[in-house]
C-alpha cells in the first residue's frame, strides 16, 4: 500500500517524500487506519518492521490536522530503554519536518542536572510528545514536573522489554496519572501472559494487529557449534583466528557474563567492551560511540540492552548463549546482514542449551548447520536434531535432578508482583 492511499496529513506525506518513504511496511498498512479513526490498539511485531513510523505518523497526522491543546502534553511515548527513546526522538524529527507547530522532548535517565532542568521546562511549557522511559517520567511525576491530565495518546513501544525490565508498576502508576478519555496504543514483539494482562488493564476494545515473526533474511550464513560450556571461549577465538574480527556482537545471557567475557576477550588480545545495564549511561554512550565509529571491534552485550542497537554493518553476531525464544533468535541475528549486504550468525550450543536450539530449528523449519569442532578441543556433546531432551523447569530455567525447586527469575517475563496480573 502506499502511504497516499492512507488519510495521513499533507505535510507529514510531504516529509515521508524527502526520506524516500512510498511503501507501507505491513505492520504500518493494518495499524494506521485504526489509530486514525482513535482507536486502542495491541500491535505485534517484530524489531525491523516499521512499528515506530506505524504510530507516529498517525499521530502526527492528527496533531497537525488540530483540535488539541497548544499548551498542554499531547502524546507520551514510553520507552524501556534510553537508546530507543533516542532513535524514536529521530524518527520523530524527520517525520515532523514540517510541522512547526509541534514540539517532542525526549526524556531519560542518566545525565546531568542540565539536562534534567531541560526536560523539566520543555512539558512544563507543553511539549506536544514526550518520549520517556519509565523510571524518568516516573521521576518527574512524583516532583510535579509534568501534567497528564490533557494528554491524548499513550504509546507503550516494546512493552515486553519493559515488563522483563521491571517497569510494570511504573507503566500502571503513569497510566493512573491520564485523564479518562485518552487513545492507548502498545506494541510488542511478543505476546506473553503478562502482556496480555496488562493489555486488559489499559486498553479499551482494542484493535489487535498482529504480524507473524518474519524468518531471519537469506542473505544470513546461520551456523552452530555444540560444544561444553567451557570450550565456548575457545570457539569464539577459533572463529576470530579464521577471520579477524570487525563490527562484530557477541550476545551474552547474562550481565555477570558479559563482563566475564568481555574481559577474557580483552586478555586474549582483541578490542572489545561490554555493553550492560550496570554502566552509567555516560558510559553506554561512549562504548556504543567507539563501537559504531569503528575504535573497537567486537561489542559483548546483553538482549535489553542491545535491542536499542541500530547499526546496519554488523558482519558477524555470535549467540554466546542461545536465546531462550525463538523470536529473540530472530531479533538477534537480524542484526546483521541489513541494507542489502550478506552476513553471518553463529550459535554456541552448550548442554543446557540443546532444548531451546531445536525449538529454534523447529521454528525456523530447518536444521542449523552444525559446524566441526577442532579436534584439539577435545570430545564434544552430541546433538540429536530430532532427540527428545526434558525441558527446563519453566520457573527455575534449570535442568538435572534437585535443580528445578531454585528460586530462578523464571523465563523472559519478571514481573512477579506487578498489579497488571
């Protein structure tokens, strides 16, 4: 469909011409006309296919054409990390280009009082959007910095990272803080319980968009080695001896082994940093900074934080640890192999991740080669693509006798006490 064909605003279609926009993505086709007509919605889809311009260019549309408030918070936009809000605050510049009128400020943790004073005088003079993550917007709330009592639209983009982030709480204390009559709109890329549940505390008759996870691109050279988990280290400097690495991600399943590895990395000589949830936003800043201007060459991350990750030249990702979702896999990899270009995926299968390997396979309807490991690495598991293994106790993630009664965090969804249940 082309986006002429949708009763979006003159002057927003004249800004989707300067950026070459003439196609709506499928996510954008089945989702703009509800939000124009004022509709809630709950819309499914993945990274990568358009959800950012699915809302807002019809609520820019909507803004443009009038009928709300010059002085007051219009729209708010929620955010589970700063690294999006940022990306949302640019798309949302080109696609107002030529709105004059209306003004956005993004809002997020981990800078100075400068900037804190910046966002505070920006809605109290009634920025038209705000795009904030949780914790900041929360901030200001409770100092009577921003008024919601006018505000027409609420966003909630990537809810599930939010609820896995532990913001539930804080996403139902703002939307307490909205006026009754307001239009919400929440997209994920997953559907878990807990979503669902939040979905029935904020949406009014929701329209339900939901897009299949699209399988990884073609032009991705996905292969696995199965090995012990002692011998991953060495299959990650195995692969960088056969080729030197550049603009390279590893994902890690944890913060404690980011860091770890990250760190074993270095001592082995290659330029890498870690990229966790435990640096100072400052310190985010500058490692994404050197990575994408090409000072270092290998970024050791974790999911949270790298789904705020946009860089198109990524050669290689290496799934340190598998994800423990088939759609995670998918958002993972497809970090490499944009704009056109080819690129390479690479999983490590330890023991304990054979089970949610062959789901991914079965997903992806197709048997992942399966790479020979150096003989002087030493005796290997065996992989049975189409073996039967019990699947981990689905609260403690563990496998083995006596294992499964641990107090694990329980799968991708955290939020134990949150109200939205």
């Amino acid at each position: 469909m082309d986006f002429y064909d949708l009763d979006l605003n003159d002057y927003v279609l004249d800004a989707l011409d300067d950026m070459n926009f003439t196609e709506t993505t499928p996510i954008q086709e089945h989702a703009i006309p509800p939000i124009l007509e004022g509709r809630d919605m709950m819309g499914v889809a993945q990274t990568g296919t358009g959800k950012t311009a699915a809302y807002l260019l019809p609520v820019l549309s909507m803004l443009a054409d009038g009928g709300y408030p010059k002085d007051a918070i219009n729209c708010i936009i929620m955010s589970p990390t700063r690294e999006l809000a940022q990306q949302i605050d640019s798309a949302m510049q080109g696609f107002a280009y030529y709105l004059n009128d209306i003004s956005s400020v993004a809002v997020y943790g981990g800078n100075d009082g400068i900037r804190y004073e910046q966002e505070k005088r920006a809605m109290q003079s009634g920025a038209d959007v705000v795009i904030a993550t949780p914790g900041r917007l929360i901030s200001h709330l409770s100092l009577g910095n921003i008024d919601l009592s006018r505000v027409s639209f609420f966003i909630l983009d990537e809810a599930d990272r939010m609820l896995d982030m532990g913001f539930c709480d804080d996403i139902l204390l703002i939307a307490k803080a909205l006026p009754k009559e307001h239009q919400t709109i929440m997209f994920s890329a997953t559907m878990p319980g807990d979503i669902l549940n939040l979905a029935h505390s904020i949406l009014q008759n929701p329209v339900e968009v939901k897009l299949a996870v699209s399988k990884p691109a073609d032009n991705i050279r996905q292969s696995a080695y199965v090995c012990y988990e002692p011998q991953k280290l060495l299959v990650v400097k195995h692969l960088f001896e056969q080729e030197p690495p550049h603009r390279v991600i590893i994902f890690v399943g944890s913060k404690k082994k980011t860091k770890e590895l990250a760190i074993s990395i270095i001592r082995a000589g290659y330029n890498a940093r870690a990229m966790h949830s435990d640096l100072s936003q400052a310190e985010r800043d500058e490692v994404m900074h050197l990575f994408r201007s090409g000072k270092i060459d290998i970024l050791v991350a974790t999911d949270i934080v790298a789904r705020g990750i946009d860089i198109d030249d990524i050669a290689i990702v290496i799934n340190f640890d598998v994800p423990r979702d088939e759609e995670d896999y998918v958002h993972r990899i497809g970090r490499t192999a944009r704009a056109g270009r080819g690129g390479r995926a690479v999983t490590l299968v330890g023991e304990k991740d054979m089970y949610f390997f062959r789901q991914i396979e079965r997903f992806l309807g197709k048997e992942i080669h399966k790479e020979k490991m150096p003989e002087e690495f030493g005796e290997t598991p065996a992989y049975h693509s189409a073996g039967k293994s019990k699947k981990p106790n689905a609260k403690g993630r563990y496998y083995g006798k006596g294992r499964g009664r641990g107090k694990g965090k329980g799968g991708k969804n955290h939020c134990h006490n949150c109200k939205c249940k």
